[in-house]
C-alpha cells in the first residue's frame, strides 16, 4: 500500500531526507548501493562507470524502478568524500554515475562533485549527475562553471528527467523549468514515456523550452507500456530528427535484476 504522505506522487523533501540524515558521523552519505557496470542510459550509455546510488527521493513516480531505495527503512552506509573517492579510484574506470534515489537531496554533494572533477591520475573522471527534474540545478550548474574556471580536468554532465504525465501528474507538473536553461550540449533531458500521449508532451515540452538547439533529448520507454517501435514510429512522423531513442540496456543484459547493474 502506498503511504498516505506519498499518495500525490511528491515526498516532503526536508522530512525524507531527514530519515536518511542518520549517518553516524558527520559529512556522510546515505549510500543505497555503489557498484561498477556500464551506463545503461544516458550520453554515455555502453561505457563502464561506477555507480553510485544515494537512498531516498521526493518523488513517487508510477514506474519507479529503484522504489526500494526511497523506502524510509531502506538500510544505506554512510559514506564520506575521501572514502567515495577512492572507491572511485579503484574501480579503474573513467565514468562516475550520481544517482538515486534523488542525489540533490544530497546536502554534501558539491564536496563530492568537486573533489571527483580535481581527479587527473590516471585520468580525469566524467562525473555524471542523474536527477529528477525537481530540484534547483543551478548551485550545481555555478560549481561547473567555477570547476572549469579553476582548471579542475574532470567533466561535470547533468542528465536531467522531464517528467510525462505517465509518472504522475502531480510529479511531472513538479519539474523546475529553469533548470532545463542551465543545460548545455553535453547534457541531455530524459522524458521516460509510457504512451503516445507522452511523446506528444515530451515535444511540446522540448519545442517550448527550446531544448533541442540547447541540448540533447533522450526518449526512453516505460518498460512493458510502450514499444520501442512505437517511439520511433512517432519520431519519424513527427520529425524529431534530434531526438534520441534510449534503451535501458541494463535491463535487456540482466532483465531479472534490479540491483548492482
Ligand atoms: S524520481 Fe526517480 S528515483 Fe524518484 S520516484 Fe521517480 S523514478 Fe524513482
């Protein structure tokens, strides 16, 4: 049953992360699970990364796949920066996944973010923040910039969700729209459709926000909602030539699991 306080498909942001402020120390993140894979989605899709995944987010959306990580009760380790990065460190790969759970609930994030862009050796790290589209992106768009001004080597990319009506109404009509501004081309926006009435909202939303000369749009299905087939038949009849079909992969390589990949 879903609890009473989640029946609009929004979380109290203050009161849930606050569950998972429990860290014993201080500076600590509440880490669900971390592990090395390949993106299954986004830009880099196919590369290996390391993974990490924060508990708990503001959102409730209808297909969620990582619910388990937002439950209250979820167990997570409390990780600080130098400990997160030199796990980083010896997973040998060059791609770092933030995500959750809702990693801009994360309170340290930007300690993170930072020392993960200050890494060269071997070389530096592609840091990739994956977020719901509801919180303010702009103190992480400020620390790019400052980042770069400084001549930290590494790359800071947001992939960003738009959230369709399928993943709720009151979550999509949630989604900060100043943060799709701050996006550049190496950023992507996510629109997780689950019908054709999504895909037409996903093409207002990209046509309205000016996405497609800003950034790049991802489609990605509402698995067992909508056929792939039926997203590229709609691209193609609608001209989104700039549009990107997007495949979960991790879930056509290990379709039975739903952690660590
Ligand atoms: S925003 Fe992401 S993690 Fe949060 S409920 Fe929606 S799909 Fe799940």
């Amino acid at each position: 049953m879903v609890p009473e306080e989640e029946n609009d498909g929004l979380l109290d942001a203050e009161r849930h992360q606050a569950r998972h402020t429990i860290a014993p120390r201080a500076q600590l993140f509440p880490v669900a699970e971390k592990f090395v894979s390949v993106n299954g989605e986004g830009l880099a899709a196919g590369r290996p990364a390391a993974f990490i995944r924060f508990a708990g987010c503001n959102m409730w959306c209808t297909y969620c796949d990582t619910r388990w990580a937002n439950h209250p009760l979820v167990e997570v380790e409390g990780w600080s920066v130098p400990e997160l990065v030199r796990w980083v460190a010896e997973a040998g790969v060059s791609c770092v996944t933030l995500t959750g759970g809702e990693p801009l609930l994360q309170p340290y994030l930007p300690d993170l973010v930072q020392t993960l862009l200050a890494v060269d050796d071997p070389r530096p790290l592609r840091v990739e923040i994956e977020t719901n589209g509801s919180r303010d992106l702009a103190p992480m768009a400020h620390l790019r910039e400052a980042c770069a001004e400084v001549g930290l080597p590494g790359e800071l990319v947001f992939t960003v969700d738009w959230k369709t009506p399928t993943a709720g109404e009151a979550v999509s009509a949630a989604m900060m729209r100043e943060n799709y501004d701050l996006l550049r081309e190496g950023d992507a926006v996510k629109f997780v459709v689950g019908s054709e009435d999504d895909l037409a909202f996903a093409e207002r939303c990209a046509d309205e926000a000016g996405l497609w000369d800003r950034c790049q749009v991802l489609l990605s299905p509402v698995w067992g909602n909508i056929e792939p087939a039926a997203i590229v038949d709609y691209m193609l009849a609608h001209g989104l030539d700039r549009a990107r079909l997007q495949l979960q992969m991790h879930k056509i390589i290990w379709p039975e699991a739903a952690r660590g990949v």
